[in-house]
C-alpha cells in the first residue's frame, strides 16, 4: 500500500495542489500516516514537516494496493489564515 500528498496547505495559506506536483512527487509506499500524525513533504525544492488534515482516519482499512489521497498542512500555519487555492477562490475559515 502507499499514499500520495495531493493537497498541501503551505503557512502562508496558499494551497499547493496535484495538479503542481509531479505524479511521482510526495508519493510513498509504506504505512499510510493518520489524521494527526507528521510527515515530512517537499514543495517547491523544501523540505518541512507537515501534519495529515484529510485522508485516512485511524482504524480505516484499505484494499490492497491502494494508493491513498492526503492532505496535510504545514507546521506553522495558524488555523485563522484564509486559504487560497489556485484557482483563485478563497476559502475563509468560519468566525
């Protein structure tokens, strides 16, 4: 089994997504990481840690061979700042 970072939330709140990475990039086989745990991704030529938002949940099981989607945040980013996604839009968070 594997995982692939598909969504990354950088700590100035722009949204990196697949559609930017390479298909080979943040892909990985292995033990797929959980909601809360921490990752280390590189974006953009660096590397830093990042913590798993979406994607797998503890006690979730998969099919073999099964390549799961995460999303994962930046260490940093602080849960106020207003995301923004490439295709312009915003996604503020609620008051």
């Amino acid at each position: 089994m594997g995982y692939w970072i598909k969504r990354i939330a950088l700590k100035d709140g722009e949204v990196v997504t697949e559609r930017e990475l390479r298909e080979d990039e943040n892909r990985f086989e292995g033990p797929i990481p959980v909601v809360g745990d921490l990752i280390e991704v590189e974006c953009r030529g660096r590397r830093f840690m990042a913590e798993v938002i979406s994607g797998n949940w503890p006690g979730r099981v998969h099919p073999d061979g099964a390549v799961i989607p995460l999303r994962v945040a930046e260490l940093g980013l602080d849960p106020a700042t207003p995301l923004r996604f490439p295709h312009g839009k915003k996604n503020t968070p609620p008051e």
